[in-house]
C-alpha cells in the first residue's frame, strides 16, 4: 500500500487500479476451461473486433507487456543488423533497460526531439547510414503516440513521417500504449491514428487506460512489410516469452476496452477512460493557472513554470525542489529532470482514468501551500 498523504498519486496511470468492467470481464471468462495460448473463443473475438476498428487486415496478437509488445514488433520489422530510428525520449531508448537491443539485437538511432516528438527530417538523416556495412542499418522508425512528455503527433505529422520512412525504404512501428489518450485529444478513431496513417505495427496498450495486465500486437496490413511481420511475430512471441499460456484473460481485457464485435464506436470504455484521464490533466493545468502560482519566467526563482504542452494526461512542469519534496509527502510523482537552477525541479504529474476532480482540487490546493511556505508563492 502506498503511503505518500491522504492525496491519491499523481506519479503514474500505471498505479491506477483495474477498471471494473476489466474486471467483471475476466471474472466471466474464468468460467470453465478454454484452448490455451490463444486458440480460445475470447482471443478469436479479439481478432475480429481488431479488424473492425484498424481495417480489415489487420491482426491481433496479445503479449504481457509493452516492452514485450514494443520488442517483438520491432524484432519483426527489422533484419537481424537493423536499426531503428527513435526520438532521444522514446521509451524503447530510456526505459526498456535496453530491452529492444539486449533482447532483440537492434540499436536505437535516437534523434533529439522537440516536445518528444521527432520530425520526417530526423528520418531523413538516417538514409545515408542505409548502405553503410559499418551502420546499423535503419529499417523502422519507431514513434510513441501519445509521447513520453505528454504530447501528441497530429494526423498530419503521422502520415508525413510514415511518408518519409515508406520512401526511405523503412517500415513504420507505434509504441501506443498511450494511443487511447492520443485518440482522446485528436477526437480521432483508432484506424485513423494508425491504418489510415501508414502505420505497419502497432503496440497497442491497455494496462495504463484500465486493464490489469497485457497488450497486444497488432500488424495492420497485408503488403510485404504486413505479411512478413505477421507471419514473424507468433514465432517471436514465443521466443521471446511473451506467449501467454491463458490468453483468453489478456483477450478478455482488451474487448471489455475495445468493445465485443458488432459492439460500433458509441462510446467504448477505452475512449471514456483516455478522454476522463486527458480531461483531469486539463484541470490540473487549469487550476494552478486559476490559483495564481504559474510564471511565464525562463529563469524563475519561485512558482510553477509549464515545460510541456498538456495534451493528452500529463503535465510536466518546474517549481521549487524543497516545494516538490514536500508536496510529495502529500501525494506521489515523479521527479523527471534538472530544473532552470539547482534549487527547481522538473516534475510529471500523471492523470488516470480514476483521477477524479476532488483529487485534482486538493493536488492544485497542496501546490499552492507549499509554494506559499517557499516564502514567495506569487511569480
């Protein structure tokens, strides 16, 4: 149990807990006994609603894990000395433990983003290292929708840098397990944040809009990159460990967000639970800007100063590192970089789909008193 004040966390939605349709869905498929590592009933349903809502190529297959999703799709997408072009913040480059290169053998080619997100010139810099037998050689470009700082590619920006990476001869992967948000704030469809984009693979998260555990895989077309992936990862999933001996509880999790075939797109529990958690962190933003203690100074010496866009359920900013220390006390986040000076901080302060607005309330309240006990809580 957490013991961080009498706030809920604001550190990650990876700490919210299951979503009790996700729940009630497992319960139902724990009724008797079913074909495992996939051949059952709730997988086959997951694969027919996959080809409803990304297109009729698409294919489905669960995994543990993001990492493991994130690993396996890469893996399939790239020979054996490839490479694959990611932002500097990308969760493959930082946050995997060099998952996709320990495991998968490929290198990360990081490129510095702006606001987490890298652009078709990125790409474009690559393209001479394709020939190159002293080169990894680029073979996917890899993107994070919603990113790691809490922004979003826009459709256009999407199939600019699929354009890209098509033309340079480089199969496209997005690690979407924040794809629900990105959705969410884009007021957009799955496929066309993906399919429609010119997407090839997708890692398509759950565990952080409401489900337990799990993700899935998901190749979305039929061409020779879609062919040669699809018929890859069941072999890579395996290898790899990510083949669930019981995956109709990973498949059941997935519909009760996606929704059960035939199910159509009235308000599906993973766009209620996406746009609830990017709606708390609208809020939060809001509130500190309502409660007087935001500056718009480069080198502040007291208050909060936004670093990021909020645009899906995360908001980055400075203050204080005594203030944040003590806030934290109240309710738990995550430090994620140097401030402006020594004495700030940059902080990230995750909305889930159970933040509720009380919550949000008392976290802008707690921000504003300890800023006050700073001495100068007014920028």
């Amino acid at each position: 149990m957490l013991d961080a004040g009498p706030l809920p966390p604001f550190a990650s939605d990876n700490y919210a807990p299951v979503h009790p349709e996700v729940m009630a869905a497992m319960v139902a498929a724990n009724e008797g006994y079913a074909v495992a590592y996939g051949d059952d009933p709730w997988t086959e349903r997951l694969e027919e609603r996959v080809r409803e809502l990304f297109g009729p190529a698409a294919r489905a297959f669960p995994v543990l894990n993001g990492t493991g999703a994130n690993v396996v799709s890469l893996m399939a997408l790239s020979p054996r000395w490839g490479g694959v072009v990611v932002s500097d913040v990308a969760h493959v480059n930082t946050d995997e433990n060099g998952a996709p290169e320990r495991v998968g053998g490929l290198k990360m080619l990081a490129c510095p983003s702006v606001d987490g997100r890298i652009t078709p010139e990125d790409v474009e810099r690559w393209a001479g290292q394709r020939d190159d037998v002293h080169r990894a050689h680029p073979g996917a470009v890899s993107i994070t929708q919603s990113t790691e700082l809490g922004t979003v590619y826009s459709l256009a920006e999407l199939k600019e840098l699929a354009g890209t990476a098509h033309g340079l001869g480089m199969a496209v992967h997005v690690d979407g397990s924040r794809l629900a948000n990105a959705a969410a704030a884009l007021g957009c469809s799955l496929r066309a944040l993906t399919t429609d984009a010119g997407v090839d693979v997708l890692s398509l998260g759950a565990a952080k809009n409401g489900a337990m555990l799990g993700e899935a895989i998901v190749v979305l077309g039929d061409d020779e990159v879609g062919t040669t992936a699809a018929a890859a990862v069941p072999y890579l999933r395996k290898a790899t460990t990510q083949l669930a001996s019981k995956a109709r509880f990973v498949s059941a999790q997935l519909l009760a967000l996606l929704g059960e075939p035939g199910a159509g797109d009235d308000a599906p529990l993973w766009l209620r639970n996406a746009g609830h958690a990017n709606a708390m962190a609208a809020r939060l933003r809001s509130g500190l800007e309502a409660a007087g203690v935001v500056t718009a100074d480069p080198t502040p010496a007291a208050g909060v100063r936004f670093t990021r866009p909020t645009e899906a359920n995360a908001v980055f900013a400075t203050l204080p590192r005594a203030a944040a220390d003590r806030l934290r006390e109240r309710a738990r986040f995550y430090d994620w970089a140097a401030g402006e000076t020594p004495d700030r901080v940059e902080a990230r302060w995750m909305c889930a789909w159970d933040t509720t607005p009380a919550a949000v309330d008392g976290f802008v309240a707690a921000v504003t008193d300890e800023l006050a006990r700073e001495g100068s809580d007014r920028p």
